[in-house]
C-alpha cells in the first residue's frame, strides 16, 4: 500500500495550460475523490498518475517515490475506466486474467487470484461468459476485478459510472465504498457527479479550471465551503446566493440589493457595510407563520420532501421543507430563516469570511 501526493503539478497542452499548480496529499489507504465541472483537468491528472500523459513541471510521488518518468507499467497501479475497455472475445475468467498472463505469472496462482477477484464482486457464476452475456453493471465489476487481481498499491477509477442507469449507478457506488473498506488500498477516484463525490469519499479534491478549490472531508465542504465556487458544486439543490451588503450599524443584519433584510450570525464587526453574498441553502429555510412572507412560483413534491420556488423580495429562494406544503403558485408563504447556518463571501473575491 502507498500513498500519493502531488506537489506543484502543472501540465499544459502545447502553450495552453490546463492544470496550473496542483498539491493534493493523499494518504495510505484514503479514498479520495476528484471532482468539478467538464474540462477542469480531472482526468488529466489522474492520467499523469497513472504514467499516461507526461507532467510539464512539479512533481508525483507514489509511496514516497517520485514516478514523475516511470512508466505507467512499472507505477504499481490498476487504472478502471467509463468505458470497461473489456476483450470481446475472452471470457470473464480470461478478461480478468490477461494482464497476470502478460506479466507470466504462475497459471496457478492466476487462477487464485481470479477466483478471488471473483468472490468479492459475486461474479463466480459468470466466469465462462463473454461481455456480451453480461449486463452494464455485471461489465463493470469485470472491469474492477481485471484491476483488484492485479493487487496494485493504488486504484484509479475514471468515472466508472457514468454509462450505468441512475438506479445501478446507487448500487454499484455502494458496492465500491464496501470493496474499498474491505481491501483499504488507496483509491484516486474521478466525476463530475457531487453526490457521487459526497456520498463515497473519504476527501474530496473540488477542482475548478485546473487548480484544486478546497480539499476536505465531504461534510466540511459542505458546511464550511471555502468560497463561492465549492458552495455552489456541492450540493442539491443548490445553496441560494443572494448579493447585498452587512448592515453599516448592525452585523446581525444583511440587507440585500433589493432592500430585504435577512438575519445572521457570527459576522465579525469589521464585515459592517461590506459588499457580500449570502450563501444559505435550501434545508434551513423553515416554514414559520411569523417569519417572512413570500410568494410560491414553483412548487415540487417529491413524496418525502417539498421543494419550492420562493420570491422573498427581487431573489427566488430554493427552498426544501421536510413537510408537505398545500399550497399554490402564487400563493404566500411564510419562512424563517436559520442564521446559525448562513454563509458568508466576499463579493470580490469570492472567499468565505472567517472571525
Ligand atoms: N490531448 C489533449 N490535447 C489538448 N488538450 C487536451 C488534451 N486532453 C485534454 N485536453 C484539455 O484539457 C482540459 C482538461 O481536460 P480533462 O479531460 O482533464 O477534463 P475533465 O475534468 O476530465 O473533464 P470531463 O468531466 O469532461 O471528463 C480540457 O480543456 C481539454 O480540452
Ligand atoms: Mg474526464
């Protein structure tokens, strides 16, 4: 087992640099995610670890060494990517075993290690079949046992899910984080997809046009975003951001561009008057008949929650209410709002406030 880090890691594609700097310190055995938007240089730099794609300058070590011209062969990891890349005309023994077969291993100890492979995806009774006779999930945990046979020091899996159906996609996530917890060896693991992100990592690298945003566990990122952008990626429905500024004489108080106060907590006193966004997700919002009124323009129950378009002065608010909500577009509602859980960023510069 190793760990990996990555120090000042840039790479650029003939003058145009696509990863600009990048420290990313995973520890032996951790599961970290990459996540971010299309086009922000996931899949670069999990290729860069993976000795696919060289690196322009910087440097990666796996377990203290730094394979920066190592061939990918001789980097001790197994890569799963979107699109299985299965042989057609092997079966799933063979698929599984091929790169042992590559690397002459012993017919015996291929065999056991398959068999093994094999066991822990639950895929024995379907040794002799070709991927054709497979489903997309049993296809993909082909494609996850071809890597654990080959018991690497760390697994890199590109968006393994994003060809599965939204129901498989839950199960197979599950399947991941329980096979992780089993063998415990270090995994890189990249989407675009937050939830997915949320729901397996144990940290979470947010990425945004080439450089890493915040790195944290997935609740920090939640409740403590460290500016604008990671506020905005994580989380769904998205955290409502309302532009104003902190009342010159009363730091309990925004008021937004429209003139609406809404309440806070925590501001530090030098934050009076300055320009900022109110982050405030969708959750403490609370229905409060004394609170303040506004008018529904969407309303979506989901069965187990309520979600809710809300005009509160010039900002449509997402809303999520744990209740059922009889009422109608057009119709008033009135909410409060929880200011222990109000986020604060700087207009310019987009970082939350701290103090
Ligand atoms: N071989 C290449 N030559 C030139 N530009 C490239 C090459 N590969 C990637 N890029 C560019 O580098 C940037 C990052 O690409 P990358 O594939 O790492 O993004 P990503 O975060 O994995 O996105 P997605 O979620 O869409 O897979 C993109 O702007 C892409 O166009
Ligand atoms: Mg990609």
């Amino acid at each position: 087992m190793a760990g990996v880090q990555f120090a000042e890691v840039r790479k650029s594609f003939g003058a145009f640099p696509v990863i600009k700097g990048v420290n990313i310190d995973i520890a032996d055995g951790e599961f970290v995610i990459l996540v971010g938007p299309s086009g922000c240089g996931k899949s670069t730099l999990l290729r860069m670890l993976a000795g696919l794609e060289n690196i322009s300058a910087g440097e990666i070590r796996i377990g203290g060494r730094v394979v920066n011209s190592l061939a990918p062969k001789d980097r001790d990891i197994a890569m799963v990517f979107q699109n299985y890349a299965l042989y057609p005309h092997m079966t799933v023994q063979q698929n599984m075993g091929f790169s042992l077969m590559l690397n002459k291993a012993p017919k015996a100890e291929a065999e056991k290690r398959v068999k093994y492979a094999a066991g822990i995806l639950g895929l024995d009774a379907l040794l002799d079949r070709y991927p054709r006779q497979l489903s997309g999930g049993q296809r993909q945990r082909v494609a996850m046992g071809r890597a654990i046979v080959r018991d690497p020091e760390v697994f890199l899996f590109d968006e393994p899910l994003s060809n599965l159906d939204a129901k498989l996609r839950v199960a197979m996530r599950a399947e991941i984080k329980e096979l992780h917890q089993r063998l415990r060896t270090t995994t890189v693991y990249v989407t675009h997809d937050q939830i997915e992100a949320m729901t397996m990592a144990d940290k979470i690298v947010v990425m945004h046009d080439g450089i890493v945003e915040q790195v944290g566990s997935p609740l920090e990122l939640y409740d403590k975003p460290a500016n604008l952008f990671v506020g905005g990626f994580i989380g769904s429905p998205a955290m409502n951001m309302i532009k104003g500024r902190l009342d010159p004489e009363n730091a309990s108080r925004f008021i937004t561009a429209d003139g609406t106060a809404l309440p806070v907590a925590n501001a530090p006193d030098s934050a009076k008057g300055r320009d900022l966004v109110y982050g405030l997700r969708p959750e403490y919002i609370l229905l409060d008949p004394n609170g303040l009124s506004g008018e529904i323009v969407v309303i979506e129950p989901t069965g187990y929650e309520t979600h809710l378009t809300l005009k509160l002065g010039g900002s449509d608010l997402n809303c999520v209410f744990r209740e059922r909500v009889n009422a109608r577009p057009g119709e008033r509602l009135d909410i409060a709002i929880d200011a222990s859980h109000v986020h604060l960023f700087d207009a310019e510069s987009g970082q939350r406030l701290t103090g």
